[in-house]
C-alpha cells in the first residue's frame, strides 16, 4: 500500500483490548483523520494521518491530555488489527502475520510503538510479535498500557518484571494510561524521537 505524500511512519501493534485505542486517542485527540481502513473488515489496516503542526504538545502534566497531539512533521500513524483472539482461525492469523511482515518492511516506518498491558506477562503471541520485531531489526517503544489498574507498590513490580522480560533500553519502556494521561507526554516525546532519528 503506497500512502501518498509520503510521510513518516509508525506502527502500533498490540494483543487486542491491550489498550490500542484509547491510547491512540489519548495520544491524538480529536484532530486524528483515519485515512484509510476498510469497513467490516475486523483484520484491516488502519491509517491515520497526523498533520504536522510545529512542536509537539507535550505541555505540563495534566494539561497535556486535552492538548492536541503536535508534531514538528506531518506524519503516518499505522493501526494494525489486534492479536491473540482466542477465537480466530488458522487462516487469520497467517495473514496478520502477513500483515505485520508488510508493515515492519516498509521503507519509511521509522519505528513500532508496542503496546502490553502492566498486568500481564508476555503471552505466546507477544513472543510471537517480539521474535518478529527483533527479525526485523525494528525500533521498538514499549508502551505499558493501563498503568492505573494498580497499586503504586505492584505497579513497580509489575514494571521492573515486564522491564526484564523486554530487555529493551530503559528509555525505550514507558508505562502509560489513558485513563488518567500518564506517560503521554513522555511516550510524545519518545515517537517524536524515532522520527528525528535520534533513537538508534
Ligand atoms: P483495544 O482493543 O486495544 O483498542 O483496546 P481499547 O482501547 O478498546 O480498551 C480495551 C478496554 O480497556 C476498554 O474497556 C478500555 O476502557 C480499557 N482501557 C484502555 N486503556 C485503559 C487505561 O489506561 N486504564 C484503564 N483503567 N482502562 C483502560
């Protein structure tokens, strides 16, 4: 699929209910315009395009939520479908990974925004996207999702556990919620960074 002006590019990918959604809502605002994804179809590719409008908004704590999301440049989000449904079938799941292989291979995705909820370990089908990332020599952003869901005090164990399992750079790790905006500013700053490069 060639999406034109070509723009930057990235993706999010996550178990379905992880969060997806709402963080891109959270991240967005209201001013996010899907450009493209078919009707019906649960499995599609959605695009949204992220117009380019100066800074980005990462604003004080608490201010940034309402705040729509600003970006230095025009930009491509890639919203692909959910994963690990129980119930889907043989045939599903070879073309998500289908559809994974085609989004990690395209010429100006910049990185991969990861999303894992805080209560959970990895399951198959994270190792599964995780193997496929490192395959493709991807750079990740993990976001922990629902943040809120728990106690300050098992929130940490909970965040140095999934820290461990990710092996992934401390700076590439940040636990967010949509529910209450935190880490938004800080995950804005982390995709502006895979933009720029400045990530290696
Ligand atoms: P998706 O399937 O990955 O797009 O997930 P959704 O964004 O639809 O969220 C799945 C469920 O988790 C919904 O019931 C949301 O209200 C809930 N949820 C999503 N993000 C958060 C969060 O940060 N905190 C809490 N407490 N609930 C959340």
């Amino acid at each position: 699929m060639l999406l034109d002006p070509p723009l930057p590019e990235v993706a999010f990918v996550g178990r379905s209910n992880v969060g997806k959604s709402s963080l891109l809502n959270a991240l967005v605002g209201r001013r996010i315009a899907k450009i493209s994804g078919t009707p019906g179809k649960t499995r599609a590719l959605n695009v949204f395009l992220i117009p380019g409008s100066g800074e980005w908004g990462v604003g004080r704590s608490g201010s940034h939520r309402n705040e729509p999301l600003r970006t230095p440049h025009s930009l491509y989000f890639l919203d692909l479908p959910g994963y690990g449904y129980a119930r889907a079938g043989k045939a599903q799941r070879a073309a998500f990974r289908g559809l994974v292989k085609h989004a990690l291979r395209r010429e100006r995705l910049r990185g991969v925004v990861w999303l894992l909820d805080i209560r959970h370990s990895l399951s198959a089908d994270d190792q599964a996207m995780q193997d496929a990332l490192a395959d493709d020599e991807t750079r990740v952003l993990a976001a922990i999702t629902k943040g809120d869901k728990l106690s300050s005090g098992k929130r940490s164990t909970r965040e140095r556990e999934l820290r461990e399992e990710l092996a992934l750079p401390e700076d590439q790790v940040v636990v967010t919620s949509a529910k209450t905006g935190e880490g938004i500013a800080d995950l804005k700053e982390a995709i502006a960074g895979l933009i720029s490069g400045v990530m290696q």
